[in-house]
C-alpha cells in the first residue's frame, strides 16, 4: 500500500469535511457539529486551521486539523491539534505517527513550546498509541468549558 501526506487546501475540503464528520460521529457529536463548507475553507485559506490529510493508493485515509496558540509561561507557540482521524481500515499502517512526524517538524520550525491535543475517556486505543509515542497525559488539571449557550 503506497501511503503519502500533504498540506490540504480549501479545494481540499469536502475530504476533509467528510473525514472531520466522521470522527464527529465516532465521538457521537452529530447534534454539536454546525460547521459549514465555507467556514472551513475560510480557515484553511487564512491559515486559522492547517489541514494535512493521508493517502493510501489514492484513497482518503486520515486528517489532522490542527492550529497555533501561545502560553504566556514563555510566549512561546504551541500547536493544538484539534482533530487526528484515519479511517478504520488505514490503521496500523503508521500514518498517526507519519503525522505525529509533521507535527513535531512544524513545532520545531516554528520554536514550538509543544504540542497539545485531547484525548476522549473512552479511547483506549488512542491513549495507547499515544504513550507508545512519548506523550503523557497532563496530570493535576482538568479541562473547563463555557458553552456558548451561557453567554
């Protein structure tokens, strides 16, 4: 199986899209998903959100969506991967950690404090990826949100 990866584009987005959509509803958040076509492709054009997605044999086979914030510990950036996905029958060909590979590139082009991401309870095939990589998870914080509906 020939495997690559590139930087996405807008005219990249109805894969991305559909691939973004899927994760959505593996993490069952249809209900929560408002995202238009457009919307996204703003993003990606104005680099709000950098896209890369995996190819096997030509086939869509995974994505990331991921972008920059910056702590004030250092004033350094951070990259904050908001999305990993690959599609069930692309797993264990190691395109998570060809990934993780351009992620680790970017923050370092980019004098990067580190790379931050979520990781759902339930996911325990993704924590163990994520340990076997040299991730650990955050000790001695937990994650608040303020829905839009409070304000």
């Amino acid at each position: 199986m020939d495997i690559w990866i590139r930087r996405c584009t807008s005219a990249d987005v109805d894969i991305l899209m559909q691939m973004t959509y899927e994760l959505i509803e593996y993490h069952e958040l249809e209900n929560m998903f408002s995202l238009t076509r457009e919307r996204f492709c703003e993003l990606l054009d104005t680099e709000k959100i950098i896209s890369y997605a995996a190819f096997a044999d030509s086939s869509p086979a995974g994505m990331i969506n991921y972008f920059y914030k910056y702590t004030t510990t250092t004033g350094k950036k951070i990259i904050y991967l908001e999305d990993l996905y690959v599609r069930e029958k692309y797993r264990r060909f190691g395109i998570a950690g060809k990934f993780f590979e351009i992620l680790k590139h970017n923050a370092e082009e980019n004098d990067c404090e580190y790379i931050e991401w979520k990781c759902a309870d339930f996911n325990e095939s993704a924590k163990g990826f994520y340990e076997a990589i040299g991730s650990k998870p955050l000790s001695g914080w937990t994650t608040y949100t303020y829905g839009c509906k409070l304000f």
